[in-house]
C-alpha cells in the first residue's frame, strides 16, 4: 500500500492556526499559501481541519478552502463542520478531492451511507478518534468509506480486524517513530505535526522512506537521459505546453541536471545556455511549472511537457511567449470539446473497468432509470440555481448535470462526435 505525506491545515478565523482553539499563526498565518508550499515540497495530499463555528463563518471557510484548492498541486481534504450532505456538496464543489465524516458527531449512521451513495465512497473518509469508536462503526465505515482518519495511532488494532486503508494523524514528531508507522499494515499515510513542520522537507523525506522499502509515491523517467539524444552542446529540447488548454507556452532546454532535478521535484528546471546554469522556472517569479506529465518524441531528442503553469510563462508578462502572430487564417483554434471528451472518456473506462466505490459505476449498477432520475434532478438543480444572484452555484449545478447527462450519454452509446455534428447542421 501506497503511504501518501498528508500535511495538515488548522483552519480558525480564516488564519491557520496551531492547533485546535488555539490563536497562535502558523506558516504566517495565511493557509492558501501555506498549501502552495506544501505542494510545492512534496506533500502528496493536504487535509484541512475547519475550526470554524457559526454559519457565517463556515461560508468563510469554505471560500478559502475554495483558495486553498486552486492553489494546491495536489489533492485537499476537509475535516470539520460536515454534518450533512449539502456540506459535503459545497467542499466538493470547492474543489476538495474528499471529504471526512467524523463519527463523534450525532447522526453520522445515516449521514455516512448517504453521502458515499451521492458522491461515491471514494471521495469519503470517516473520521474516527479512538479503537472502540472504530469497532462500533467497523461494518458501516467499511461499507461506505474508501480510508479512515485515526486521529490517534491505533492504526495496529485497525488492522488487526480490518483491511480499511488507515491515514494516521499525530502529535509523534521522531522521525525514528514516524517511519516506524509507516511501516505497518494498512498505513494509507500520515498526518499531524511531524510531516506539517515548517521546513519540512517531505520529498528528501519520502526519498528515505523508499530506501527503507516503505512505498511512496515518487515521479519515476521511464526512459533513462542516457538513451535520449542531444544536441551538440549536450542539451535536449524541450516544448512546454498548458496541460488543461494544450496552450505551448515555452521552449528551453535541459542537460542531464535539470532533467533529473525536474523529475525529482516535479517542478519544472532547465539548463539557461546563456548563464550556463541551471534555473528552476519560477524561482524568482513565483511563475512555477508544475509537471503533469513528460513525453519523448519518436526519435528521443526533444520533450513535450505537460505542466501546470502558475501565472505567466513569458517574462514579458504574457501566459505563452507566443504571442506574436505571424499568419493567422482567422479560424477560432480553442476547443471546449477537448474538456468534455476527457470526462467522457472517463465516464467510458468506468463503465467498461468499474471501479469499487466509483459513484459512477454506482449509476450504470442502477440504470437507466435512476440515471434519468438524477439528470431531472440536476435539471431542476440549475432552475433554482439561476434564481439564486451568486454565479457560483449555478456554475456548479450546471457542471454537476453535464456531468450525469454524459453518463446517460454513456448508458445509451452517444458519442461528443455525434452531438457536435447535429449541432453544427442545425
């Protein structure tokens, strides 16, 4: 079992604090950069515990964890204030990956089950605090909960009645411990002040549990830099393009350094031919490129990057630093198809490799009707949505119908090609 570094967040009167009901700040007090740093030093995930109390400053809450989200490379979840399942809906349309369901709160019985079958059981843990609270719950969590919180370490005795994934937050801050833990069964990652520290270096971490044996979740080249083939000053291109709009941002070039370094740290490093050094893009600017996937051409001598650029890629300011137009025939080259093809095609591998816990797999387990059902549900969804001044939820709701609309689209073999084509004759 993979363990996943999982920093965490207290988050109190919109600051990240310490700890629980405590004032003092934490990282500067300011959890959406806080969460850029932890992605940015190898964490894997970032769970965010909402101190918060009153509705109004959930709603805060929410909002920033909304920030958190779009400033984090990798995925959030939220522990806190999730006591039905209108919370879990909002946090997930903020963005979070998962959501916990803690089962010191009343109703968590019925709460559980209803939003694993909503959402799916892969995007819900149960927050657990001790062994006996796990044993009383242990049929229902293992039904409807894809991973546990223990916010203690009795992870053994989880596992000793359970084969659940385990995610240990702790107070334990030796290193000597922390490693230990990792190494038991059942361990899904770990969170709490150890792997939260400030400085923390979580991927020169992660790189000595995996000389330990314990498995980690490092990027890995497929093709060794020695097969690939360079130019004359030993160095290879490499095109730099926009992972969500396929927009080419950049050309630079890597020598053997800045490849390693780059796979390594997920962060985007070149070789600068005119300082004769190597910079990691970003590194001034804070415009970094965070890496989504690396490919190599057919004849190995040049690199296409897929990567999450942070603000500009150009120096002059501009996000591509091609803008200057040579020829332009006029015709609109974006693609929105793109985006909905990808959800499509997801929708299909689900259908055809089903997945335990996919809510997906859930609808296609249903049929035809329950399909129909949630698609006039999320019909009626965007009506009231649009009756409501804030854009936000009417974003989301429309997002949510689409989504059930292509597995409907799915269930009865309609194809994006098929839409597009009646569109355009009308």
């Amino acid at each position: 079992m993979t363990s996943f570094m999982t920093p965490c967040i207290y988050l109190q009167s919109e600051k990240a604090v310490t700890g629980f009901g405590q004032r003092n700040l934490f990282g500067g007090g300011n959890p959406v950069l806080l969460a850029g740093k932890y992605s940015g030093s190898g964490a894997d995930r970032i769970l965010v515990f909402d101190f918060s109390r009153g509705d109004k400053a959930h709603e805060k809450a929410i909002s920033i964890i909304r920030e958190i989200c779009a400033a984090s490379e990798v995925p959030v979840l939220v522990s806190g204030n999730i006591r039905r399942l209108e919370d879990v809906k909002k946090l997930l349309y903020a963005g979070c990956q998962g959501c916990v369901v803690s089962l010191s709160q009343k109703g968590w019985e019925t709460l559980l089950p209803e939003v694993s079958r909503r959402f799916g059981k892969d995007r819900i843990l149960a927050g657990v605090s001790d062994y006996e609270e796990f044993l009383a719950g242990k049929d229902i969590i293992e039904e409807f909960a894809s991973e546990v919180l223990a916010l203690d370490t009795f992870q053994e005795q989880i596992a000793e009645i359970s084969g659940i994934p385990v995610l240990v937050h702790t107070d334990i801050h030796s290193r000597e411990e922390i490693l230990h833990l990792l190494q038991g069964k059942n361990v899904s990652g770990v969170s709490g002040e150890f792997i939260s520290a400030e400085g923390r270096d979580i991927r020169a971490f992660k790189d000595e549990c995996s000389k330990l044996g314990i498995q980690v979740s490092l990027l890995q080249s497929r093709i060794g830099f020695e097969e690939f083939k360079l130019n004359k000053d030993g160095l290879i291109p490499v095109v730099v393009q926009d992972y969500k709009n396929d927009q080419v941002l950049m050309v630079a070039y890597m020598n053997q350094e800045a490849y390693e370094q780059t796979v390594r740290t997920g962060k985007m490093t070149y070789y600068s031919r005119s300082r004769q050094k190597l910079w990691i893009k970003g590194e001034t600017s804070g415009h970094y490129q965070y890496v989504k996937a690396l490919f190599l051409d057919c004849d190995n001598d040049t690199i296409l990057a897929k990567v999450d650029q942070i603000g500009a890629a150009c120096h002059t300011g501009s996000r591509s630093c091609f803008f200057q137009t040579l020829l332009d025939k006029g015709e609109d080259t974006q693609n929105p198809l793109h985006v909905f093809q990808d959800v499509y095609d997801v929708i299909l591998d689900r259908k055809k490799n089903p997945r335990e816990g996919s809510y997906t797999n859930y609808l296609f387990d249903k049929g035809i009707d329950k399909i129909l059902k949630k698609v006039g549900e999320e019909a009626t969804e965007i009506v009231i949505a649009a009756k409501n001044p804030d854009k936000e939820e009417i974003k989301y709701e429309i997002s949510d119908f689409l989504y059930h609309m292509m597995v409907l689209m799915a269930e009865k073999g309609v194809t994006w090609d098929e839409i597009t084509t009646e569109l355009a004759q009308r």
